[in-house]
C-alpha cells in the first residue's frame, strides 16, 4: 500500500515528518560529521525559516504530541524490576557501642 501527503509519496518515516513538518529532520537536528561552515549554513537556513513561518514551532508541537499520544502505551510499557534481596549483615555481638 502507498501512503500519499498533499500528492507527495511517504515511502519511510523520515518522509512523514518531513512532509508534516515541511522541512527535512536533517535541517534541524544536523548530520553526523558536519562541518563548521555546513552547520553554519543549516542553522542560518533554519533561522530563515522560522522567520517566515512563525507558527511552524507550533505545528512541530502539535506533531509531536500526535505521535507521543499514539504510540504512548509502546512509550511508556515500562516493567518493574525485581529489587535485589538486601542481607543483612550478621550484628557483632559485645562491640562497642
């Protein structure tokens, strides 16, 4: 099955959030080995883009807790641990006090 967004194809997660976002995660988030002048350039990019759409932080927060109240019960499955016995230590008799 295909999934389509505003006649784009999403064929992977990263292909959702970015046509939800309308900007690719790289853009924000960096890329592993990045040089000083290309994340100058990326920041400086996402400076300009904030600038024009002022309500996209809104719109990041809005995807956001769309996926975290979806996926919230995998999110948050969290089991117990078994807490380790704790011995006691044998008390000496006749020390002092």
């Amino acid at each position: 099955m295909r999934a389509y967004i505003g006649g784009h194809q999403a064929v992977s997660a990263d292909d959702f959030i970015e046509l939800a976002l309308g900007t690719p995660p790289e853009l924000w988030l960096g890329v592993e080995g990045e040089s000083d002048e290309e994340r100058a350039a990326r920041l400086d990019a996402a400076r300009d883009i904030l600038a024009d759409n002022p309500d996209l932080p809104d719109r990041v927060t809005r995807v956001v807790a769309e996926v975290v109240e979806t996926h919230a019960p995998d999110l948050f499955n969290v089991v117990p641990m078994p807490r380790p016995v704790r011995r006691r230590r044998a008390s000496r008799k006749g020390a002092a006090a």
